[in-house]
C-alpha cells in the first residue's frame, strides 16, 4: 500500500505543472495575475489565437515536424543497420567499433555548439532545412545503437541460419526478420529520438537565425520575449506545442518499457 501512496504522489507532482500550465492558459493576465493557481473562471479562448498568429505557430509546428521526423528517420535506419552488423556478425574490430559509438554518449552538447557552427558555416549550410538533420542524426546515434544492439543480440542465430538455407540474403533478412522482432526496442528509441529533437533549443539557437527556419523551441522563446506579461498566451503556446509529445508517446508508450527491459535484461 505505501509503494502506491508513493507512486500516487510521484504522479501527482509530475503531472501538476502540465495542469497548471494548461489552467493559465485560458486565464487572461488580470486573472493570472490574481488567481495563478486556482481554475479559471472564464476561459479566454483568444490567449490560442494570439500564440498561433503572432508568434506563427503553423510555421514553427511545419519546421519542427520536418527536421524532427527526418532526423529520427535517418537516425533509427542507421542505428538498426549498425546494430544489426554489430550484434549479429562478429569480425576483429567488433568490439573497438561499438566502444567508439557508445564513446559519443559521453560528449556534453555544449561543448560541441562553436565547432559546430563553424563547420556548417564553412559547408555554406548555416540557416538552411537540412542544418539541424547532421546534430541531430550524430547525437543520437549512439544511445539508438545502445538501446538496439543490446535488443538484436538476445535473437537465436538459428533464425538466420533457416533464412540463409531459404535462400534469403543478408539485407532480407535485415528488412524481413530482424526489423520486425526489433518493435518494441524501436519504439523506444523513435520515441527519446522525438521528444530530444523535439525539445532540443541550443543548436537550433546557434544554428538558425531566419524565422521562417525556426523551429518550436527557438520560436517559443522568441515570443516569450514579445510577451512578457501576457502569461495566458505563453501558457497557450506551451501546451500547444505540447501535444504533439502527448501524442506520439500514447501511440508509443506500450512498447516503451518493453524495449526497454528487454534491451537491458538479454543484451
């Protein structure tokens, strides 16, 4: 009984800033300013208009949604291709090569952002909608190659054996068999892929400069600036910007944990 009087009360701590967050949405700023953490009494509906309009969150949403989904594509195809021949084939610099991408969860971001720049600069890639795609795809490489190597060794060879006397070939069985047993380890690596390139806010400060590039995170910051007082709208923007996360994780959530245990009990 105490472990779930526990567990209660972590959810209710975790969950009440996104309620009061969604609450102040609707309040206009004479409310927040003298009821910031009771429900609204009347529901300002124009604090979503302001957000979307003014700070051009269709814009914002189109840029985030492409970069998002195109890095956590490029990234969940490499990683599974890389773990598929780092788990499942064995050869002399096997163990040096998985060292050396599990070496990159080790580099802190902003360590990173100056040498970054200044390569996309000399690449002529600064403010373009594909500059964000090579941060994005090499920082999380290494924890998909983790997450997926450790799933794809747990597999009997003898599934690939029976493959290769049906004639199938390496990329086959790839494609065929080993993707598909993987479901619940991709689940898991597409969603933290989603939620970081969806939150990431520094390389995209240093990286992006033209609003019509900017992506959510640089975009929200940009109109907190403009709104200073107005907290209803930001709070309007904030939860909008959240239910995008809401949702790709309640489509993802039952493969998670899944993934998750299965990657770190048999790998």
């Amino acid at each position: 009984m105490a472990r779930y009087l526990v567990l209660i009360v972590f959810a209710l701590v975790n969950a009440y800033p996104i309620v009061w967050m969604i609450m102040n949405s609707f309040k206009s700023e004479r409310e927040f300013a003298v009821n910031p953490f009771g429900f609204p009494k009347e529901m300002v509906l124009e604090n979503y208009v302001d957000a979307w309009e003014i700070a051009n969150f269709g814009v914002l949403f189109r840029n985030s949604a492409f970069v998002v989904m195109t890095a956590t594509v490029i990234t969940v195809l490499i990683g599974a291709l890389a773990s598929y021949f780092l788990s499942r084939f064995e050869f002399k610099t096997n163990k040096l090569l998985y060292t050396f991408f599990i070496f990159g969860m080790l580099i802190p971001i902003h360590a990173t952002l100056v040498p970054m720049f200044i390569l996309m600069r000399n690449l002529g890639l600064l403010d373009t909608s594909v500059t964000l795609l090579f941060p994005y795809t090499a920082f999380h490489l290494p924890i998909t190659i983790f997450i997926l190597t450790s799933f794809m060794k747990a597999f009997p060879k003898e599934i690939e054996e029976s493959a290769i006397m049906d004639g199938s070939g390496i990329f086959r069985i790839f494609w065929s068999i080993i993707l598909p047993m993987s479901r619940p380890a991709l689940a898991t690596v597409i969603i933290l892929n989603f939620i970081y390139n969806w939150n990431e806010f520094s390389f995209a400060l240093v990286l992006i400069n033209e609003p019509s590039l900017q992506t959510l995170p640089l975009g929200l910051a940009n109109f907190a600036g403009q709104f200073t007082t107005n907290y209803g709208a930001q709070m309007a923007g904030l939860t909008m910007s959240l239910v995008p996360i809401v949702v790709f994780y309640l489509f993802f959530e039952k493969n998670i944990v899944k993934g998750m245990t299965a990657g770190a009990v048999k790998g």
